[in-house]
C-alpha cells in the first residue's frame, strides 16, 4: 500500500517525523534523543510542550506505518529556505550524535535527509 504525501502538511509533524526518524535509525531511540527531539520542538519551532508528545507519537506511527522520510521530502525542499535545511541537518546530526555514538546506519540517514533537502553534505 503507498502512502500519500499530505496536501496540508504540519511542518511540526514533518520535523518531528525527520528527527524521529534520525533518532530511530539504529533501532533503538535514546532517551537523550527523544529529550532533544522534545526541546527542538518546543524552543525552534514553538510547539506547546503538552503536543510535543503528541507529535513525537504522531510521527512514530507515521513511521511505523510504513510512511518514511520521502512523504514530506518535496513539502520540505519547497517550504524551507536553504538556511532551514542547512539548520534541520545541523539538528539531525545532534540527534544522531545525542547518545555519543554515531553508526554507519544513522550517519547514512544523515547523508539521505540531505540528499532529499537538495543540500550538500561532506
């Protein structure tokens, strides 16, 4: 079954989808990582602390359900300036680094959000 891109997409949601996934690229979600998944969301993009859980759980259905980065890819390469991307790498990578270890596993789902954002990564 193919999961459709959705017409109005919450940007918290596909944040929160993006970092979740970072998080859970080594299949196991740290709770230092699911901490600084919840203060991105609340202190950079202004979510009320009580939806941050909900989102968090929101996108982890998403995932869980088959739905992976590429449904938000096009909404976030047209909504998100080229400072927003190089920003919403640079919080990847501190998801993928919150736990002190980086696999080759999570630092491919780095070097994949940014293929999908259209930027560079070295």
């Amino acid at each position: 079954r193919s999961i459709e891109q959705p017409k109005d997409p919450n940007p918290a949601l596909a944040y929160a989808l993006v970092l979740l996934n970072a998080a859970g690229a080594d299949n196991e979600i740290h709770e230092a990582e699911r901490a600084s998944i919840a203060s991105i969301l609340t202190k950079k993009l202004e979510v009320p602390a009580r939806d941050t859980e909900i989102l968090l759980r929101q996108a982890g259905e998403l995932l869980r359900s088959g739905a992976g980065l590429e449904i938000f890819s096009s909404y976030l390469r047209g909504s998100l300036s080229l400072e927003e991307k190089q920003m919403m790498l640079q919080r990847v990578k501190g998801i993928v680094e919150a736990d002190g270890f980086v696999s080759p596993i999570e630092e491919q789902v780095v070097v994949r959000v940014a293929a999908l954002l259209d930027i560079p990564y070295e």
